[in-house]
C-alpha cells in the first residue's frame, strides 16, 4: 500500500477471500482502525475496491452459570471474538476504552471492543463449564456468526454457560469382535453445516492404555461417530472427507448431562 492509500495484490487463486486491513502495532498503541472485506476471484482481475476503516464493533451483555460448580480459574473470565474462519485469526488492538477488553464484572456483564467481520462469541469457561447457549435479544445465536461489519455496537447478548457436561465414551473392535487398542474416532454434527461452522461441533478421540475413547463436554445434540484407523491432521474438517464418514458412521443423541456409552465397528479404507 502506498500514501495515498491504493493498493495491487498480484497472483491470487480463483476462490472466495478476505482483504484484511491492519494498523502497524506501536508501542503505547491502544487502538486503531482496520477493515475485513470479502472477495470473490473468479479468474479475472478485482478492480475498483474502496475499502473504509473503522475501529470495529463494541459487543455488551452477560455471562450467566447455570449450575453450581466452582467458578475458579487461574485467569480473569473474559469473552473473545473468534472469526468464523480460524486461519483468519485477528489481531487484537483494542478500542480505546481500557474496559472493553472482555472480562467479565463481578455480575457477568462484559463489553469487548475493536471486533469486526464475522464472529463466533467464545467465553474462557472454568474447567467444569462449557457454553450451553449464546443468545441476542431472545434470539438463539449458538450456532449462528455474528455480523459486525460496518456496525458500531451491539448489545442484548447473553451467553449461557451450563456445568452438566456430556460425556461420550467407547470402544471400537474390528468387525470381527476383537477388540483395539489403535485407532481414531470423528464425531461430527448429524446436521450438515457450512465447513466452517461444522468444525465448531467436530471432535476427534483416541483410545486410552486400555482401549477406550471418551471425550466430554460436547453441546447436546445429534451426531454421528465413525472408527477409523489412522487421521491426518485437519482432514476431519474436508466436507468430501467427512461425507464419506457419514455412510460408515453410527447415529447417536446426547442429551445436557448425559452420559453416552458407544460401541463403535472400525469403519475399513480410511
């Protein structure tokens, strides 16, 4: 970018993008304007762009625990913006206001400024508590981004955090009723989702010393978990991947609280 703001990207693949505009950190720097544009390249040049700044959104509203484990944690409780896209990761510079950085009062409230684009409302929870629902103005937004592009502020917003964890656990033979030791189990929303949000619900066990996988705290819900042998890293989140784990998959339901016992038949040419 040179002076008088224009800008030239060269050697971009067709496909859907963001232009993300970024202020040089300095020190003593408490704020800052940046913009999140999307683009969509389709083999032939972007011209015209007109980009504006802004100093983001200031998203308020509470934190409420619906249960009665400890709140204890080695750090202040606060809440985050994650971008839909996680290899998008913002760079955080503040709004200016030294309050809005998130943390919650000693009443739940929190404020957090200088957010932009899309994003999921993440919480730094107490080991014995998960997000149970995000809520805006009454309306459930769990599973649905926030749009703060060109927006100010946004308020109403409730998050719910809930201490009655799922728990889901098993084994895995190999179709021949032995038992194994080695080997990767993906669970995965029964819903097809967009990839990105799909991800969120997406997890990944192995099995313990003595052959059994558990993984707790998933959101209530109706999944589909599939045994295979080996996982490259990132590949559960390939939408042709995990269509493919859908046909050798086994549908279940986990309920708040509720503890779900699997066992799983290895599914083979994975």
């Amino acid at each position: 970018m040179v002076a008088d703001g224009t800008f030239a990207l060269s050697g971009i693949a067709p496909g859907e993008h963001s232009i993300e505009i970024r202020p040089m950190p300095r020190p003593g720097m408490s704020g800052g304007e940046f913009a999140s544009v999307p683009v969509t390249v389709a083999g032939t040049d972007v011209n015209g762009l007109r980009i504006v700044t802004g100093k983001g959104a200031t998203v308020s509203g509470r934190v409420v625990f619906e249960g009665t484990a400890s709140r204890d944690s080695p750090a202040p409780l606060r809440v985050m913006a994650m971008p839909v896209d996680p290899s998008n990761m913002p760079i955080f510079f503040g709004s200016g206001d030294p309050l809005a950085n998130g943390v919650l009062d000693d009443k739940g409230n929190f404020q957090l400024g200088g957010s932009s684009g899309r994003v999921f409302l993440n919480v730094t929870t107490p080991p014995s508590w998960v997000i149970k629902s995000v809520t805006m103005d009454g309306e459930d937004i769990t599973d649905e981004p926030l749009e703060l592009t060109g927006k100010s502020s946004l308020s109403g917003i409730v998050i719910r955090l809930t201490d009655k964890l799922t728990q889901i656990s098993g084994r895995v033979n190999d179709g021949r009723g032995q038992l194994l030791r080695d080997y990767v189990v993906v669970i995965q929303p029964v819903e097809q989702k967009e990839p990105l949000m799909a991800s969120r619900s997406t997890r990944t066990a192995r099995p313990d010393t003595n052959g059994r996988f558990e993984t707790r705290g998933m959101r209530p819900g109706r999944y589909i978990a599939t045994a295979i042998e080996t996982l490259e890293q990132g590949r559960q989140f390939s939408p042709e991947f995990r269509e493919q784990l859908r046909r050798g998959g086994r549908e279940f339901s986990a309920r708040e609280g509720e503890t779900v016992t699997l066992d799983l038949t290895l599914t083979p040419g994975f």
